[in-house]
C-alpha cells in the first residue's frame, strides 16, 4: 500500500480563536495544490483515503487537494486523534490502517495520503526512511512511499520535489 504524509500548508502564525483554529494564508493553499501536481507528476496513484486532523489548516489543505485532484469529498476522513500526533500514535495509527486494508471487505485501500501536523509527521517520515534536509518536513512538504500489510516499510520513502 503507498502511503503519503502531508504536512499542512502555510498557516497564519495567530488566531484569537487559538491554534485549532488557524486558517491557510494564499500560499498556504497554493502549497496544498501544489502537492497535488506532485502526486501527479510522479505517477503516483490517486488517494483512496486521506486521513487529517480535524484542526482547520489541515482540513483547508486536504480540501485544496481534493479539489485539485478531482477527488470526491467522501475520501477525506477527520481523525481528532492525528491533531498534533506523537510518532507513537501515528506508527499505531498505520499499522492498524495496513492491517485493517488488508482486511478489507471492499477491496484493500491502494494509497492512503496523511495530512498532519510537526513534529509527529516529520519524526514519522524519518522513522519511515525519508531523508529530510532540515530533518523536518516544511510546510507543504509531501513524502510518500509503500507499506506492506504489517505497516512496514517496503519501499523507501522520498520527498516528492
């Protein structure tokens, strides 16, 4: 299964309604489409499921995304537990995903595209092999590689330039 970690895009530094809250500024949404050329570019398959946290900037961000990829709305899953996610919770997040799409009903889910917050996302990119050049994903930044159905790493994960 490929799997894809997206860090939001460029969030205003303040909200009066606290950090949940921020909002995408221009370039924000302009990195959300800009990832979604990425994905394309690099022939990767489209999501099947994209998973984010329920705060605001990473809702916007997964929403640009979708729109850029024609992608129906009913792909994009809230998961309150991804707001500020530890390493420790998204690995078992993954695993249980592999696990559970694996399982699948319906068919196995082909990619899942996560779109999250630092530092759990970058810690997770490293842990997943991504060579990062500052050692955290920036804003807007998309890694992406293949889990097997034990959440492990089968192909190496990369930034997508």
């Amino acid at each position: 299964m490929r799997l894809s970690l997206l860090r939001h895009g460029i969030a205003e530094t303040h909200s009066d309604t606290g950090d949940f809250e921020r909002m995408l500024t221009p370039r924000g949404s302009e990195q959300a489409r800009w990832a979604a050329d990425r994905l394309q570019s690099h022939g990767a398959m489209l999501p099947d499921r994209v998973l984010c946290s329920p705060a605001r900037r990473t809702r916007q961000t997964a929403e640009s995304l979708l729109k850029a990829l024609t992608l129906p709305p009913t792909c994009l899953e809230l998961m309150s537990p991804l707001y500020l996610a530890d390493l420790g919770t998204l690995t078992a997040l993954i695993q249980g995903i592999a696990i559970a799409s694996d399982a699948a009903v319906t068919g196995p889910t082909r990619h899942i595209l996560l779109v999250g917050h630092n530092p759990g996302l970058s810690e997770l990119a490293q842990h997943l092999g991504a060579q990062l050049p500052t050692h955290e994903l920036a804003t807007g930044a998309l890694v992406s590689g293949e889990i097997n159905d034990a959440g492990i790493v089968s192909t190496p994960f990369a930034l997508l330039t």
